[in-house]
C-alpha cells in the first residue's frame, strides 16, 4: 500500500475493504474523488430532506450514503448512516433528532480526510 492510502489507513478507513469491492488503486482512487466531489451536495440534499421532514427522502439518501461510505471502506460513517436509515424505516424521529449532529461532525471529519489525502 503506498504512502497515500496508508494517510487513509492511519485516519480511520478502511483501505482494504474499498479495495476488494473496487479491484485496483487507480479505481478506487477515482471513485473516491467522485465521491469527494459530490459528497457536499449529497448531504445538503440529506439536510434538507431532514430539515423539511421528508423522511422518505431522508431514508433513501442515508441509504445512499451508507452504501457509497461502505464501498469506499469508510465505515465510521457507513455506520452513522445505517442507524440513521434503519431508525427512519422505523419512523423513529426521535432518535434521528438526537443523533443528526453526529451525522453531519462525522461527515465532515471524513471530508477534511479526504480534502487533505487529494492534495498529498
């Protein structure tokens, strides 16, 4: 693993995991850059969604997230996110009230990563 993907490694991603779903570095760093680049506008459609109470959006779009944090072997927030989907599936308001701060600090320590591995 070279220099780049262990930064990741050290911050808490799963480099492997991204990889055995992905195949090789060149394609995992390509779909982690789209990631990266549409990843404010994914969690402004996810804040709106939550803002508006849109919880059938807010349901699919936690899903989204989950499932792209899991390829991508960012599991932290994958995991953020699964509770988020599930607790919405149950119309549990309550716990996504609570927990959204949560939601959204991770989200954003998992761009400063990403942010700062694109310019290494």
């Amino acid at each position: 693993m070279n220099s780049k993907l262990t930064f990741l490694t050290e911050k808490g991603i799963d480099v492997n995991t991204g990889l055995s779903y992905l195949g090789d570095e060149s394609m995992y760093n390509d779909i982690l850059l789209d990631f990266k680049n549409g990843f404010i506008e994914q969690m402004n459609g996810i804040k709106n969604a939550y803002e508006t109470s849109d919880h059938q959006n807010y349901v699919i779009l936690v899903h989204a997230l989950k499932s792209n944090c899991k390829t991508l072997g960012i599991m932290s927030l994958a995991e953020l996110a699964y509770n988020h989907e599930m607790k919405g599936k149950e119309n549990d308001i309550a716990y996504i009230n609570e927990h959204i701060n949560e939601l959204f600090l991770k989200a954003n320590e998992i761009y400063k990563i990403l942010d700062e591995y694109f310019t290494l």
